[in-house]
C-alpha cells in the first residue's frame, strides 16, 4: 500500500489503465483473431481471382464488384430474401406479439405455452427442413399421398388444393418464408414478453382510471413502452431472415436454383460449384455491408426513438 502512494499520479493511472485493460485483453484477441483478420482477409481476396486451390492468386481490383453490380442472379437473391425478411417482420412478429400479449395475462397453463412457443427456435434447422419437406411433399406411394399436407387434403375432400408445394417456382419461397416464421417466431415471443413485463402495472391502472379502453390503453402504454423492444426484434429479425440458407438447402435443395436462391447460397455456390473464391467474396463483402447498414440504420432510429 505504501509502494503505491509513493508513485506519481501519472504512474498510477498507467498502471490502473494497464491492468483494465488486461481484463478485456482476452476478448479482444478472441475478436481480432475470429473477426478483423477473417474480415481483411476475405476483403483480400475479393478483389483477387482465385480458385481456392492454386497457391497463387491473380489481383484484378474492383473487378469483383463491377460483376457483381451487374450479375441479375445476385439482385434476384437479394429479393428472395427481402421477401422471406417481409414475410418474417410482419407474420412471424404479429403472431410473436400476440402469443406475448396472451402469455402475459393470467391464463391458465401459461407457463405451459412460453414452453412450447419456445420449442421451435431451438430445434435444429435441418431438422426443421427434413419434417416440412415431408409435410409438404407431393409424392405418391400406392395410390396414396405421402406428403401429411396432401395427404390431408385428398382425406377431407379438397382435392382441388392438392399442389405441389416445393416443386412449383410459385409456392416454393413462400413456403419456405412461412416455414421461417413458424421456427423462428419463439425468439421474438420471449423477447417481447420479457418487454412487456417490464412495464409497471401502475400505468395500466392509472390508464384505467381515466376511462381508457383496451384498445386506447395498448396504443398509449403498451406500444410506446415497447419501442425499444419492438426495434430489437426487428433489427434481430432482418437480420436473421436475410442470412437464411440452411432451412432452405434442406427443404429444397438445389431443385428450384433462381427462385429460391439468397445471397448465402449463391456464396456457396460460387464456391462449390464455380471454385470462383474471389468472387465468392466479394458476394460476401457486399452483403455483409448491406447487413451492417441496415444494422447502423436501426440503431440511430432506435436512439432518436429514444431522445423523443
């Protein structure tokens, strides 16, 4: 104790600075080794021609980029997953919204519910994928549908809504966007519960006290206290629906290429099938741009939301 109030004021805050930093040492090798330097490295190599094989690599600048800006099947992705990200912001997180709504009132067997909405999000996507492709399957084994959806519509006499669901360029996407809602609504539900959790009783009572109804008391409590919340979940959904390619490598694969291909799979492809890395890259340069814009986006209306 001595030795320390003996050294000077500028010594002690080198040295306090020293040993806080050393506390976030360990993270920040962790993010520099997993993320800077993989990030550099694939910016690297998108402006190069590479085959992901040969030890040397053809430098061709913003070559890339100029392709890339002109390659419709990107443009066509980029779509695909717009729509899944539509599809997922309004039905996956209505649906997420009202389940929260109910399971935050005293009903019976609620616990129940948060159990089973949850069970979705945890399961594993391929999994997912293998049981809706037999759900939605159109084939036919001794005279009889396999698929349970077809199955069940030849069962109550609507033949007429019998379809092939993942084979028509049509029905495929919006399966698959609907498929996405339905696995991933568990996470917005828990969140949003936890938010409205959150917000003090008192108001609702202060609410009722001045004769507001329920519609009125949502629209002035409940949807202005959830703001912060409600921006989480969307931020969290864009997110998550645009990067999407696993559920759809397993419900479709590569059978219906263009119309139900996302910038993810297109990635891969260039990979595996054209060993183009280079270009390959730069999809993944762009695309990881486009995510952090609408990332850097969401945050600044978060934080003015805030301030109002």
């Amino acid at each position: 104790m001595k030795s320390l109030m003996t050294l000077p004021a500028s010594r002690l805050k080198v040295k306090d600075a020293l040993i806080n930093f050393s506390f976030i040492l360990p993270a920040v090798l962790i993010f520099s080794i997993f993320y800077i330097y993989p990030f550099y490295e694939i910016f690297n190599l998108s402006l190069h021609e590479w085959n992901g094989i040969s030890p040397h690599r053809t430098f061709v600048g913003l070559d890339n980029f100029r392709r890339l800006m002109q390659d419709g099947d990107w443009w066509n992705s980029i779509r695909n997953a717009a729509f899944i990200t539509f599809i997922a912001l309004t039905f996956q997180n209505m649906l997420a919204f009202g389940l929260a709504l109910a399971c935050d009132r005293e009903i019976r067997m609620k616990r129940f519910y948060r159990v089973v909405f949850f069970i979705p999000p945890v399961l594993s996507e391929i999994v997912v994928g293998l049981i809706w492709q037999w759900i939605l399957y159109a084939g036919k084994q001794n005279g009889e549908y396999i698929g349970l959806l077809n199955y069940f519509l030849a069962k109550v006499g609507l033949p007429q809504l019998i379809h092939s669901w993942l084979s028509d360029p049509k029905t495929a996407l919006p399966c698959i966007a609907v498929v996405h809602c339905w696995k991933g609504f568990g996470w917005g539900f828990i969140l949003l519960l936890a938010g409205l959790q959150t917000i003090d009783g008192q108001l609702y009572e202060a609410a009722k006290v001045d004769g507001a109804g329920s519609w009125s008391t949502f629209r002035n409590v409940t949807i202005p206290m959830m703001v912060p919340v409600i921006l989480v979940v969307v931020i969290l959904t864009i997110l998550g629906s645009m990067q999407v390619f696993v559920l759809i490598i397993s419900m479709v694969g590569d059978g219906l290429v263009n119309y139900t291909d996302v910038p993810v799979t297109l990635i891969l492809a260039s990979m595996s099938r054209s060993n183009d890395f280079g270009y390959a890259c730069t999809q993944g340069v762009v695309f990881g741009a486009i995510l952090v814009t609408i990332s850097f986006l969401f945050k600044l209306l978060s934080n003015r939301m805030k301030q109002a």
